[in-house]
C-alpha cells in the first residue's frame, strides 16, 4: 500500500543436470523477474537455448500464421481446458496437416479473388462499347484505317467532316456520357486525333481484344462472376468450418508451445560455465522461502540459492510490483499509464482511489447521469471480463458513485431540480421530490451551482491548494528517503512555505486588491505570510539557483487550475439546462408533434451530454493528478515486474 | 442605462478573457500536441511526459476563465 511491494534479489546456482527441472520450477511458480546476465562482466557465458528451442518457435510461427488466417485471435475463448501433457503428440499428427489444409483453402480463396477482380475489370471495360453497334473484333486489326473509341460529350461530327469526309461515326451513350467509335483514314489520324484534343471532354478507351458481341461477353462475364462468387462462398465457409473446428487446437497448442518456447529459451538470460549455471532476478520478498523450498524439491536439494545484497546502484533496476488493496487496483492502470514508480517511491494509486473519484463526482454532480454511468460501465463490465477496459470501468463505477452524491448536493437530476427551488421562503419551482432541501449541519442542500459561483470557485480553490500540498508533501518524503532531508527542504519544503506564506499574505489583502477597503500591512496574519515567503525564497534559489523563481507563477496556475472543476461541471449544467428548458417550455406546451420532437431532442441532448460527461469530467479530472499533482513529487521510470512464467488460459498440466 | 451598458461590457470582457486566452492554448498546443503524439508513436512510454508538455498552455486559459468568473461575480 502506498509503496511497491518489497523485492529482493536472489541468485539460484546449480548444476547444468537440473537446469531443466529448475526452468519447470521458476516457470511454474511464475515468480521470478530474471536480470539479464551480462556477460562483459565475469567469466561466465550466456547460456545456449535448449535444442528444441528452433523447431518449437518454428512450429509457433506456423501455427501463429494458421491462427492469422482464420482470424483467430486471443480474445476467443474455447469450452474447457485442453490437457498439456498430450498436447506434443496432437501438435505432431495435426500440425502439418492443418497447414496444408488452410493454406490450400487460402490459395483457392486467392485464386478465385483474382479472378473475380479480373471479370470485374473486364466487365469494366466492355461495359461502355455495349452502347455502340459494333462487335468487339471491328475495333482492330486494319492497316489503312484508325478507330478512335471514346467517352465525348459534346457533338463532333462537323469538326470531322471538315477535316475529311471519309469517316464513319457511331455514338451512343453510357451512365450520362456520350460514347463514340469513330472510323478514318490512317493518312487522316494527325489532324482527327487533334480535332478530340481540342473537345476537351474526349476520353480514349482500348476495347479489349476479344470477339464477339459486346453484349454476349457481358452475358458470359456475369455467368462467370456468379459462378465464382458461389466458389468464394464455398470456399469461405469452409475455412469457417475448419475455424470453429479446430479453434480449441490452435489456440491451446499456441499456448503450450509459447510456453515451451519461454522455457527453451530461458537458458539465454542465464550465466554458464561449462557445467553449472547461474540465474539472478528478483521475487517479492515474503516469497523468498517458497522459492527456496519448491526448488531444492524439484532438484533433489542439489541447488543453491541465496539472497543478495542491493546496493544503491542496482536498486534503480528493481523490477516494480504494484501493491494495493484490491478496490485500488484498477488505479494502477492509470499509474502505470504515466510511468511506472520507481522502488523508493510512493505509489500514488491509492490516493488516486480517493481524489480521482472525487474530481468526477464534483464536476459531474448530477443523479440521472450518475445512474445511467452505472449501468453503462455494468455492462460493458460483464461482457469484457479483464484488461484495461474492464478496468476502466471500475474506474468509471467508483466515479458514477461519486457523481451521484454531488448529485444529491447539487440536487440535480438530468439537469432538473431534485429538492425545491425557494426564494425568500417562497417557492419558485417544484423539485422532483417536492421537498425543500434539508440541513446538514452548515450545508443547506441543494447547493445550486449557478446561485453559487462565488463559494464553489472558492472551493476548488481550497481544493487545488490541499491536492497541491498533498503532492508537496509526499514529494517531501520521496526527496528525503532518496536525497536526503537537506535536499527535501531545499527541493520541496520552500514551495510549500511559498504556497501558504502566499495565501497569508493574499487573503487578508484581498478587500484591498477589490478597492473595497484599505490595506492594513500590520496584520499579523499578512507580515508572517510575507516573511514566509521570503525564506522560502530564499530557500528556493539556495537549492536551485535563481532562475527557479521563474517556477512560481506555475504554482499559481496550479491553484488556479483546479478552477475547471466549477468550469466544466457548469457547463454540464448548463447543457442539461438547455435541453430541459428547451423542451419544456419551448416544445412540449405546443403539443402534438412537438411533443414528440420534444422528447427526441431530450434524448439526444441527454445522450450527447452524457458522452461528454464521460470524456470531459474524465479526462480533466486526470489531468489534475498527472499536471497538478504528479508533478510535485513523481518521477517514475522503474522498470515493471514481468516474471518469467504463464498464465495458462487454454491449457492445464 | 449606465449599469445596463457596466453590465454588458463586463459580459463582453468575460466572453474575450476566455475567447481569446482558447484562441491562444490551442495555437500553442497545436504544435506541442502533434510532436508528442510523434513521440508517442515512437515510444507509448512518452505518454504521460507528452501529456504534460501539451496541457502546459492551458494554464493561460485557466487565468482566463478565473478572470471571467471574477468578472462576472465579484465585480
């Protein structure tokens, strides 16, 4: 919680007589982050991948190249787990056979493709000289005459006739175009092929060398085209057939030879000498035992391993394992999607559990949409079991509720009042529940966002300024658990005494700076906020020179940035408003077909500020933690923790 | 008549804060945004450091909408 599980590291040395079971160990435990081993630095070599190792990943490329065909991919999912251990004898029998199958299947599939397209273009060309009254074979083959054959749209048999009167001209028209073949003199092509030139609108076509009547080609075409679309067809539910058949092999042999493959090729991250290995990587601390246990079983006792000592510089390589109550967990996400902690640093995911959340909540604030959220991300939920979207979704659940209660602060429901609207004590409009709003304690519900601008601005104020000094302080703590107190004071302290020396000094001076009243500079208040801010100041430029005082108008955009939660839940609002008032008062006193219009434009306005609820309130409420907060102690930059291992999904041994 | 026309230009004030204070943020984040989708496309690990780097003029829209508010509310 609030720190990366603790990690240490282990060496495991042993014979090279029980590699393998070692390999099968660590793999089935899927515990240990293996380091690298770098050979520069000792004797040792990098170890050679099991023999196996080709034949398995060429027989993982093969089968990965089916599995591309078909379009399966790893989302589907099979009934049952299929058994590992006769796994090896299936892949041998079936493998070469399956290939050989889908991709004869695929060639045919190509071939008629092919060919389809090729009628197609055909069809494509005679198309247009069907429109004329000629066969296909008096287009070529004189040596005394040129036909020009063409798409025109403007009459042309003047200009030819003045240039020759032996021609012979035919003309049709096709999809709106005029089409012509035109008939002259070899000696005469200079001057008519000039005279389509300058009829810009001349497009030449080669009739394709056939014969025959135009029309009876196309007649055999489409006969052809249909003959092979029926092909296709046979051919495409035929790969479908052998999909759905032999789905559960591939995907679980795709599996099990993935994981041979890891294993086969895991003696490359080892050192090696000629009869013993070495292996480092790095296990949650409290699992070191096990590991210690499991191993010395699986090997007869004829291994050695041991904890080593980190020193500073290796401690930057520590893999990062991400420890959160479970509720929290989904807030890795969005941890891990900025950067990834480092060892000594806080993880931030829980405290994003609570302000990310609370951010939504307070800028959506609205009961209907808060529902409506919750069975949105219910239902994408059950229908994507895992991943990052599954996850956004808890995220999206956890804010749904927290929209909820601001909704029932706020007292809107889609936008419409949910407790009475009174006005020196008379009421102006009924809410839903047609109750006035109660008290509690100083909070007099609803607390209605356009009445009340001025205390919510200087909520999110007061917000910004406590999420700001919460990054302040853990930075605080981070600086001073890597670098040191000095460095912490130096580095985060001095903006924290810049931070609320400021508000000292700016709150009892703020009737002055509107021109209401004169300032009085012996406020204690007021003097104790400037001298705070003198010495973090000073403090300031001591840890990071002068040019750092160009930093603190970036504070104050940071306080000021926490603005947007009014912003964007007014605005919300405001859209909410709209469309409610346009309906009510505007289309639904008109009656008949208004009234059914009426009710369209509340579902679309509705469904488009819902969507811009999900995407505004959520987006702004993470740039606060990445911009506003992270920045003032988050680093990231640790390296994830990826144990060598499987989670089987189709398999079992 | 005088509070009337106080009124509007305040109005016309606010609406330029935020107005124009966008027109700039989105001038400025333009070209910030696309090379950090670049930067992304190249490394997805850039993301939070480009996310960042491309919200940083928006801070000018914030004073902006800040001095609207207090336009519109305060004075």
């Amino acid at each position: 919680m609030l720190k990366p599980e603790k990690m240490t590291k282990v060496v495991v040395v042993g014979t090279k007589d029980v590699l393998e079971q070692t390999i099968e160990t660590l793999h089935r435990m899927n515990l240990f982050h293996i380091a690298d081993y770098d050979e520069s630095e000792s004797g040792f070599k990098i170890g050679k991948p099991h023999t196996i190792a080709s034949k398995l990943s060429e027989r993982l490329v093969t089968l990965r190249s089916i599995a591309n065909q078909l379009g399966l991919s790893e989302k589907s999912s099979i009934k049952g787990r299929v058994s590992a251990k006769e796994l090896p004898s299936v892949i041998e029998s079936k493998l070469s056979h399956l290939e050989e199958e889908v991709s004869s299947r695929q060639d045919a599939i190509r071939v008629a493709e092919t060919e389809l397209k090729t009628q197609q273009d055909l069809e494509d060309a005679i198309k247009p000289l069907a429109t004329l009254p000629l066969s296909l074979e008096d287009y070529t083959g004189y040596e005394s005459i040129r036909v020009f054959v063409g798409f025109i749209d403007n009459a042309i048999e003047d200009a030819i006739r003045a240039e020759t009167s032996q021609y012979e001209l035919y003309t049709g028209s096709f999809d709106g175009r005029g089409t012509i073949a035109l008939a002259v003199p070899v000696e005469k092509e200079a001057e008519i092929t000039k005279v389509l030139q300058d009829e810009s609108t001349f497009v030449e076509l080669k009739p394709p060398k056939l014969e025959g009547s135009p029309q009876s080609l196309l007649d055999g075409i489409k006969n052809k085209k249909e003959e092979l679309s029926t092909r296709l067809t046979g051919l495409e539910s035929e790969r479908e057939r052998i999909k759905t058949e032999y789905a559960e092999f591939i995907l679980s042999s795709e599996e099990y030879l993935t994981i041979e493959t890891q294993k086969a090729e895991a003696p490359l991250k080892f050192a090696t000498s000629e009869n013993s290995f070495v292996a480092e990587g790095w296990i949650p601390i409290d699992r070191y035992d096990d590991l210690g246990r499991r191993l010395s079983e699986s090997t007869g006792g004829k291994i050695y391993v041991s904890k080593l000592e980190v020193d500073e510089e290796e401690e930057k390589h520590v893999p990062i394992a991400l420890s959160n109550p479970k509720a929290a967990k989904p807030f890795e996400l969005l941890v891990n999607t900025f950067s990834t902690p480092k060892y000594k640093e806080i993880d931030p995911s829980l405290i994003l559990f609570i302000t990310f959340p609370l951010f939504y909540g307070l800028m959506l604030g609205d009961i209907g949409y808060g529902v409506l959220l919750i069975f949105l991300s219910w239902i994408i939920m059950s229908k994507v079991k895992s991943g990052g979207l599954h996850e956004l979704c808890i995220i999206l659940l956890y804010s749904a509720f927290s929209t909820i209660f601001f909704g029932i602060i706020y007292g809107e429901v889609f936008g419409l009042p949910l407790f009475n609207i009174v006005h020196h004590g008379v009421v102006e409009e009924y809410g839903i529940l047609a109750i006035n709003g109660p008290h509690i304690g100083m909070l007099h519900l609803p607390v209605h966002r356009f009445a009340a601008v001025q205390p919510l601005l200087a909520m999110t104020f007061v917000v910004g300024i406590l999420h700001v000094t919460l990054g302040l302080l853990i930075g605080f703590r981070n600086v001073g658990v890597e670098h040191g107190v000095k460095h912490a004071v130096l580095e985060k302290l001095c903006w924290l005494l810049i931070l609320f020396g400021g508000i000292m000094a700016i709150v009892p001076a703020m009737p002055a700076i509107m021109g209401s009243a004169t300032m009085n500079t012996q406020d204690p208040i007021f003097a104790g906020g400037i001298v705070l801010v003198i010495v973090g100041l000073i403090l300031l430029v001591k840890g990071e020179g002068p040019i750092a005082i160009m930093e603190i108008p970036t504070l104050l955009s940071n306080v000021f940035s926490y603005a947007r939660i009014l912003a964007i839940g007014l605005s919300s609002a405001g859209i909410a408003l709209a469309v409610n008032t346009i309906c009510k008062d505007v289309l639904f006193t008109q009656g008949g077909v208004f009234f059914a219009v009426g009710i369209l434009v509340l579902i679309i306005g509705h469904t488009i500020n819902l969507l811009l609820g999900i995407i505004g309130p959520g987006l702004h409420s993470l740039r606060l933690q990445y911009v506003e907060f992270f920045t003032k102690f988050y680093e990231g930059g640790g390296t994830e923790y990826d144990p060598f291992g499987f989670i089987r999904k189709y398999t079992e041994e | 008549m005088v509070e009337a026309e106080a009124a509007g230009l305040i109005a016309i004030g606010a609406g330029l804060a935020v107005g124009l204070t966008g027109i700039g943020a989105a001038i400025g984040e333009q070209s910030i945004g696309s090379a950090a989708i670049g930067v992304m496309a190249e490394d997805p690990g850039f993301f939070g450091k480009g996310l960042l780097m491309t919200v940083i003029p928006e801070s000018i829209v914030i004073f902006g909408l800040v001095v609207s508010l207090i336009l519109l509310f305060v004075f």
